[in-house]
C-alpha cells in the first residue's frame, strides 16, 4: 500500500496549537497526550486516506476535501495530491464550530 507524506501548513498548526492551548487551561498534561494522540491521528491519514469526501469544504477549496473525525468531536480537512504522494491538510476545528464559509471566513 502507497504511504504519503502528510503535510501540515503552519495556519493549521496554529488552529491546533489553539485547541491545545485550551485543553491546557484544564490540564497541562491532558492537552500534551491529546496533542500527541492528534499527531499520530493525523500522520495515520498517510497510510489510510480513503476518508468520506466532504462536499462543503470540497467546494470552499475548489478540490476534492476530505474529513476525519478525531476523537469524536474535531474535524481534519485534507485532500490527497496522488501524483505527488501527498496529503495536505487544510483545515482543523472542534465540530461544534462553524465550519469556514458559515460566518463569513474565507
């Protein structure tokens, strides 16, 4: 089976390091082993990307977008590169947030 590399552009690492900097306001060590498990979750999608497509963010993008549910309450948006053996992801929340283009965000 095709591994690809994961890819995560800093704008998404800052919407991570926003829900762990949340989590930490309840507990330092809770949001490190939340952090570590997301990282592995997300570094997974490289070996298994065959994730349901998300037809909202599909159109926001103006490509194929992907989603996977992580710990039953927060979304990752990828979409797969296949000729370059890439998955980029392009968007994290929490699921109970509006999701980009319901209030406006770009």
């Amino acid at each position: 089976m095709k591994r690809y590399v994961v890819y995560v552009p800093e704008w998404v690492a800052l919407e991570i390091q926003g829900q762990v900097l949340h989590i930490a306001l309840d507990s330092v060590d809770r949001a490190l082993a939340w952090e570590s498990r997301l990282v592995s979750a997300i570094n997974g999608i490289g070996e298994h990307p065959g994730y349901a497509e998300d037809e909202r963010m599909s159109r926001h993008f103006g490509r194929t977008v992907r989603r996977m549910v992580f710990e039953s309450r927060y979304l990752v948006f990828f979409s797969v590169k296949e000729s370059a053996g890439v998955i980029e992801v392009l968007h994290f929340r929490h699921g109970a947030r509006q999701s980009l283009g319901e209030s406006g965000e770009a």
